[in-house]
C-alpha cells in the first residue's frame, strides 16, 4: 500500500514532464509501470540493482534523447546520481552479473565497483570468493592498490616471481591463454566439419588428415586445463590424469576428441555424415557456442566454495537422473580452481581478428613455433548456457 500510495504520488509530480515531452497514454502507461517497479525495488538485492539498471535503460529508449534521468527523478524519486550509479552497474558489470549475484554482493558495493576497471573488478571478486563478503572500503582498497602496483611493479614477469604470488600468475595464465587455445582449436575443427557437410561425397581419409592432429592436441589440451593428476591404481610409480565424471558433458568431448584423433575410430563411409551431423558438430556447438555457453541436463550443479590451501571433497550428488539442472560451463569450472589458489582466471573465448600476435595459432603454426611465454588475452563476458546433446561414444 505505501508504494501504491508513493507511484500515485510520483506520478502525479510527474505530469507536467508527460506534457512537457507529448508522452501519448499507451506510453505513459508503460512508464508508470515501470515506474512502479523502480519505487518497489530500492536496490534491495544484487539482482534488484542490476535490473533496476536494466530497467532504467529499457525505459531511456522510449523516452526523448537525454531525459530518462529527468523522468526517474520525478517519477520515481531517485537522485540523479543514483540513476547514473543503477545505469553504471548493469553497463558496466553486466558480463560479472551471475557470479556477483552467487556471491550476494551488496547494492552499495556494486556502485562503487561499477566505476573500477576490469581486472580491479576481477581482483575484488576473487577478494569475495576468498572472504566470503564484499565491502565497500574492499573495493576502495583493491582500486587504490592495483594503481599502486602498477605504478612500483610496472614490468613484473610472473614467471620470475616466488612463492603463492608467482605461483597464481602464472596458473591465471595458463587458465586464460589454455582456454583460448583450446577453444580455437575446436572451431578448426569444426570449420573443417561444417566445409564438407554441404558436399555430396565426403572424403573421409582427406577430412581425417585436417583434423585428426588438432583434436589429438585439444584432447590434451583438455586434460591438461580440467583433469588432475594422481598415482596409477595400479601402479604408484605411474601417473596418470583423474577422469571426467561418466557421460557428463565434458567427458563426452573429451572421448570425441580422442576417437577424432585417429581415423580409425571413424564410422564407416556410409555412416560418416550422420556422425558428423548428429554427434561431432552438437558436441562441439556445446562445448564452444557461437551464442550461448553450456548447460548439462541430468545433473546437479555443485556449487562448492573452494578455501585456500585447505583439502576439498566433492561428493557426486545424489538423485541426479531423475532432475534437471544446469552444471558449471568450463570458464566456471576452471575460475573455481584458480579461486582455491586464491586468484581470479579471466577466460576469453573470443576468437580475435587474425592480426599480430593476438590471433590464435593453426595447428601447423603452433607445432612449427613454440612460445617461451604466453600472452595474456584480452577479457571477454561470460557465455548463457544452453542445453547440451547427446551423444554416443
């Protein structure tokens, strides 16, 4: 009742902007719903503050050029600043919204982050992570620092730095540049699927020879970014890599990279078409979306808060045939490993314009020149998960 009592008010106050700019009925209309939404919400929760800038923004394209500030401030009762603080944080932390929401940072502090750049941003999410809450004078500390740091350690290289530091720089490099490795090769892989699909006659040998090399390489790319090591059952003097949870997601593109890297593993000619067409191109579509990243269906996503230095046991959940939910796509997955050494992976899986050294490498490239060190990629949001396909081994 109080903010029914509170819109009527403000849209009273705010009838001579409605004349002022002609604003037709059906308009006025949509406004002051909207209306009554940013007086119900007052920034309550982290998702409140990000649609309150949503919604602010959805709101500036209907009005006239300039004056949604205007509009807020007499329909809504906001300040000025605030406006400009809700429209900040859903511009400017939109690509961070799920992970800030999971970590439940508070309105307040999402306005003073909204101003910070993104690897300050990225720093004070890996504060949260660590600590459990995020501040406002976190924030102020993180900004004031990392310009400090830039200024005294202009021209540090990770790869010379002792102890925990050096030791999280160079794995948030290995967690960046490895994941934009791999995911370029699975597009040239795929590129060379989707370059034969159109054609009546598939070459099987020929198809095999532009491929097989790349997926060997992204197997173990894959291996190398997700699976662990660990003594042989075996035997203890071998080791050997953790396996992928059975006929999950990420273990079904990791035994279609294995069985891609030999073309004696293929189907037979007359089966070939239907393989590429109704496993390899979904599978790799799932793994390395144009538009949406991954989700897994027949799972449960646990979520589990890494600490730092200390032992962490993840148990299967149970029940999991029987629901449906979305599990970590691989920039999650591997963002929690790099928080139990207590930093923050930036995962860009963007495939940049082929310029310099920026570009990803072709196979052929990458094998004829090896590089001492990686350079770190430029950050990309996160990708929405979609549903994954099934596939057989």
């Amino acid at each position: 009742m109080k903010n029914i009592n509170k819109s009527s008010a403000f849209a009273s106050a705010a009838r001579p902007f409605y004349e002022e700019h002609a604003i037709g009925d059906d308009l006025k209309i949509v406004l002051e719903d909207e209306a009554k939404h940013l007086i119900g919400a007052r920034r309550r929760s982290t998702e409140e503050a990000f649609e309150g800038g949503e919604r602010l923004d959805r709101v500036a394209l209907l009005l006239p050029e300039g004056t949604v500030e205007k509009w807020a401030v007499e329909c809504c009762g906001y300040t000025s600043r605030h406006i400009r603080t809700m429209r900040a944080v859903s511009r400017n932390l939109n690509a961070y919204k799920q992970i800030l929401v999971d970590l439940a940072v508070g309105p307040t502090v999402l306005g003073k982050l909204s101003a910070a750049t993104p690897e300050q941003v990225e720093q004070a999410i890996g504060f949260a992570g660590m600590h459990g809450r995020l501040r406002v004078q976190d924030v102020t500390a993180i900004i004031a620092g990392s310009k400090s740091d830039v200024d005294e350690n202009p021209e540090r290289d990770p790869y010379d730095l002792g102890g925990l530091d050096g030791l999280k720089a160079i794995i948030a490099i290995k967690v960046r540049d490895g994941m934009k490795s791999f995911i370029g090769h699975l597009e040239e892989i795929r590129t060379h699927v989707k370059d034969v699909l159109p054609k009546n006659n598939i070459v099987k040998k020929d198809l095999a020879e532009k491929t097989h090399l790349t997926a060997r390489l992204a197997h173990r790319e894959l291996e190398s970014l997700v699976q662990f090591v660990q003594p042989h059952p075996n035997d203890k003097n071998t080791m050997s890599s953790t396996a992928l949870p059975t006929k999950s997601g990420w273990e079904k593109i990791s035994r279609l990279l294995y069985k891609m890297g030999s073309a004696t593993y293929w189907p037979d000619k007359a089966e070939l078409r239907i393989w590429l067409e109704t496993e390899v191109l979904p599978l790799l579509d799932w793994a390395a979306p144009e538009k949406a990243g991954p989700t897994m269906p027949d799972a449960k996503a646990a979520a589990v808060a890494v600490p730092v230095a200390e032992t962490v046991m993840v148990e299967a959940p149970k029940g999991s045939k029987s629901e449906v939910a979305s599990v970590p796509s691989i920039e999650e997955s591997l963002t929690s490993m790099a928080a139990a050494f207590g930093m923050v992976a930036t995962v860009d899986l963007s495939l940049p314009e082929t310029k310099g050294q920026e570009s990803i490498p072709t196979l052929t490239e990458a094998l004829a020149n090896t590089e001492k060190r990686v350079q770190r990629p430029a950050f990309l949001a996160k990708a929405k998960p979609t549903s994954p396909p099934s596939a057989t081994a």
